[in-house]
C-alpha cells in the first residue's frame, strides 16, 4: 500500500464534511479528489501532483478548467 492510499482514512472523512457543507449552503463544489482520480487512472498520478499531495503546473490547470466550468465560465 503506498503512503498516499493510507492517507485515505483521515482524508475521506473530511471530503464527505466538505460535500455535505457544500449541499446545505448551495455552493458550487469543484470534487477535486474525483477530478484528480480520474486524470491520475488515464495518465499516472506523477503528470498531476508528483508528491501525492501538491499540484504540478499540469495539476493546477486542471483545477482552474475545472473550476471555470463549474461557474459556468469554461
């Protein structure tokens, strides 16, 4: 099991709180775990965040179409 599959425990938890609070206040939620999983399933977790954790420039675009699409500006 790598470090980052044990960090799971703490992190899922605090991802289902962000979610939830999410719902109840109607805010726009960028599911960044979901969004990083699936690029890391097609191209490898390194192209992303090298150290598990910390997006790479590659990463951070991702996050920023993400985030422009959600607020219906992508």
């Amino acid at each position: 099991m790598t470090p980052q599959h044990a960090w799971r425990e703490d992190l899922d938890p605090r991802i289902a709180v962000v979610r939830r609070i999410a719902t109840e206040r109607r805010a726009v939620l960028v599911p960044a775990d979901g969004l990083f999983a699936a690029a890391a399933a097609r191209t490898g977790a390194v192209t992303w965040a090298d150290d598990g954790v910390h997006p790479t420039a590659a990463g951070h675009g991702l996050l920023a179409e993400a985030w422009l699409d959600a607020v219906g500006l992508g």
